[in-house]
C-alpha cells in the first residue's frame, strides 16, 4: 500500500511541475528533508534530526520537526531556490509531516 502511495506521489510531480523537490523521510527514530533537482539527480540541500547540535537540544519529536523544516528552507534559500514541490513520499500529510511542512512556508518556501 505504501509503495503504491509512493509512485504515486511522485509521478504526479514530476508530471505536473518542473520545480525541484523537497522530500521527506520518516524513520522511527529521526526525521530527514532533502531539496532535489531531478533533471540533474543531485541532491541540493539536506537536514536531519541527525546534525550535530540538533538531536541533543530536543526529545519532542514535533519540536525536531519544525526546527528540520526551519533549516531546510533556511538552506534552500540560501542556494537561490524559493519554490519547490513537496514528495510527502510514502507518508500521509498528517502530524510530523504537516509540521515540517508548515514550518518550512512560514520560513519562505513556496509549495
């Protein structure tokens, strides 16, 4: 079911927008964003609840993602890239997803 999700997700990306792609992964423990170009097939801009300095400031999960979102579109901006399209990939736009995702609008990125 999720693989099927997935494909999904990211066909209709590719399909409708040429805008780089902000993925997310979710992994029990951290939680990890990347910018990607996909006609280069280079990652551009990355942040995880693995980065020094960030996994030892919190435990509350929800307050990680915000603060990955925040860094993540602090760092795509950084690189000249304002509008992105976000691969929410396998997982539902629902709790930590959402958060990140909120956290990175109000920082400036546009999706």
């Amino acid at each position: 079911m999720n693989d099927k999700r997935t494909k999904r997700v990211r066909y209709k990306l590719k399909k409708v927008s040429d805008r780089k792609r902000l993925t997310v992964f979710r992994s029990n423990k951290h939680l990890y964003a990347q910018v990607i170009d996909d006609t280069a097939g280079k990652t551009i801009a990355s942040a995880s609840s693995k980065e020094k300095g960030i996994d030892s400031i919190n435990n509350d999960r929800k307050s990680l993602a915000e603060i990955i979102g925040k860094n993540i579109a602090q760092r795509s901006i950084e690189k000249g890239i304002k509008e992105v399209a976000f691969d929410k990939g396998k997982y539902k736009y629902h709790g930590l997803i959402k958060i990140l995702a909120d956290s990175a609008r109000t920082e400036g990125l546009i999706f």
